[in-house]
C-alpha cells in the first residue's frame, strides 16, 4: 500500500536543469516504489550552482567539477536537504568525508552521441565541433586533425540550437542524457570502439551524509550493484592517476561473471599522442585500477604524461 505523508520524509537536493530535474524525479520514483511511499514523501529542493550560472568558460578555468557539486554540498551539510542527486561524471574524484556516495542507479547508455552528422568520418573537412569537454576534444582530434574545436557550454537545448542554427557544425551529447530527456532519436551514437566514453558516463548517483545512516540504508535500497562497482572502479582510476579538469581521460568498466575489467585512454590536449591499457580484477578493484594508472603513466608519451600527476 502506498503511504503519504503531510511533511516529507527526505528533502532531495539537485541542479534545476531539465537533465537534473530529470533524474532527482527517477530517483524519486525509485525511492517511492522500493519505500511504499507517495510522491509526497520526498521533496525536490532545486539548487543553483556555480557551473549554472557561468556558461562562457571551460569548467576547468573556473573551478573545476566542484562548480556543479559546492552548493549541494553545503546545502547537505548544513542540512537543508538529506541527499542530492548527480550526475556521476560531474562529481569531482575526491570528496569531503561528511559526505558519501550511498547508491547508483543502474546506468543507462554510456556513449557519446554526435549531432550534425551520421558519423565522425562524414564530418565536412575543417567542420567547427562544440565541446567543452577535453576528453571529447582530445578524440576527435586524434581521429579527424583537421575539425575545429571551439567551447560550448550549456544545457541540452542550448547545445542542439547552436548546432541548429549553423553556429558551430556538430557536438557531442550523452546519450544517457538525451535518453531521459525522451529525445532518444537525436544524434548518431558513436561506438565505444571509436570513442570511449568518460569515467563514470550514463550514472547517477545519490549522495547522504556519511553520520547519517538511516538515510544511507533508505538510499541504498535502490542502489544498482553492478553499476555502483564499476563506475567505483572508473573514479579509483581517476584518483590513482590524479587527473584534473584539463587532462582528457577516458575509461570505462565492465562485469562480467563478477570479474572487473576497465579499459582507459589517455590523452594529450590534441589528440595527437595518447596511451591505452586495460586490466581484469577479481575482487580487488583498487589495487587493479592502481596497476593500471601506473602502467599509463609509464608508458604514456611525454605530452601526455605531462597533464597527469600520477
């Protein structure tokens, strides 16, 4: 039986973006079917951060992954909301210890889509790509030398109108994203075989302060094990290596038969050089994704290693 309440049982802290909006309202639902609660139960509390309101520079310039995670978590540690909703390849690799990563969702497609052409080899010579991602700039960089990378920032609507209008050529979206927003017929998926994805694309994760956990249990009821594993393991490669906002990196996790296996790229800014390596664990996911970041950085070509700390 569904059971309401008059005051909400959690207070769910997110973006207010359609995309965040989005996914705080399937993390809702999750919660209310796996609880027996109404809607009512949780309450959605938008908060605008500093990735929302500054749209003309790259993230990397301006603070990194934390613009999209500050202010939630303020607001979660001083107790205004009991979670908060993110999208995993937004959230910056080290976190405070008051706050813990207490559930994913099970994770949706994890490649890029291109818009403004069926493939990247049918791109027009010296086409002008949007991406504010070094990641994406790096590969279509190594894969087509002569597109033009220019920034682009913002939401969904706004990425697809500047390449309606003819502003820039194409640009690359999540097809995780473009999929909950109902618009699953945009764009050309990229096989990940061409361009593996980002650390941690196509999850959403929850949130709780880590002294809270009667939250934490309620939260990790729908959390996807699966999910969770892999994109952990992703996001160890990224601390081990000590990559930043500036260094493209690219890796993605799978299980199969409970065995881990992670491939990862890493690049230099143009593309032009890069390493790739790949690891299997059967338990221990840490220390495999350790071997495997020292690996890269072993053999990663000077300007490459360059941009990673590792």
């Amino acid at each position: 039986m569904t059971q309401t309440t008059s005051a909400p049982l959690l207070r769910l802290g997110t973006r207010g973006s359609p995309l965040a909006l989005t996914q705080a309202r399937m993390v809702r639902a999750a919660l209310c079917t796996a609880h027996g609660w109404g809607d009512d139960a949780i309450a959605i509390v938008i908060i605008k951060t500093t990735g929302d309101k500054v749209q003309d520079r790259a993230l990397a310039e301006i603070g990194g992954k934390a613009l999209w995670t500050k202010e939630l978590d303020r607001a979660i540690l001083a107790k205004e909301i009991d979670i908060a909703v993110h999208s995993m390849k937004d959230v910056e690799t080290i976190r405070p210890a008051a706050i813990t990563i207490s559930a994913m969702l099970p994770r949706a497609d994890v490649r890029d889509r291109l818009i403004g052409a069926d493939s990247i080899d049918t791109l027009p010579h010296g086409a002008t790509i949007g991406t504010s991602s070094p990641r994406r700039a790096a590969q279509l960089q190594r894969l087509r030398p002569d597109l033009a990378i220019t920034l682009l920032r913002g939401n969904v609507d706004t990425r697809l109108a500047k390449v309606a209008s003819g502003d820039i050529d194409a640009t690359l979206l999540a097809a995780a994203g473009l999929d909950r927003l109902g618009r699953g017929d945009v764009g050309a998926a990229v096989p990940i075989d061409v361009m593996l994805p980002a650390p941690a694309q196509g999850a959403v994760g929850i949130e709780a302060r880590t002294d809270d956990r009667a939250t934490r249990d309620l939260v990790g009821a729908i959390s996807d094990a699966a999910t969770f594993r892999c994109v952990m393991a992703e996001r160890a490669l990224l601390a081990a290596i000590e990559g930043d906002c500036h260094s493209p990196i690219a890796a993605l996790a799978t299980l199969d038969g409970g065995i881990l296996s992670i491939r990862a790229e890493l690049f230099s800014e143009n593309g032009a050089d890069h390493v790739v390596g790949h690891a299997r664990s059967d338990g221990n996911d840490v220390m495999t994704v350790k071997a495997l970041a020292d690996d890269l950085i072993a053999r990663a070509p000077e300007p490459v290693r360059a941009l990673f700390h590792a």
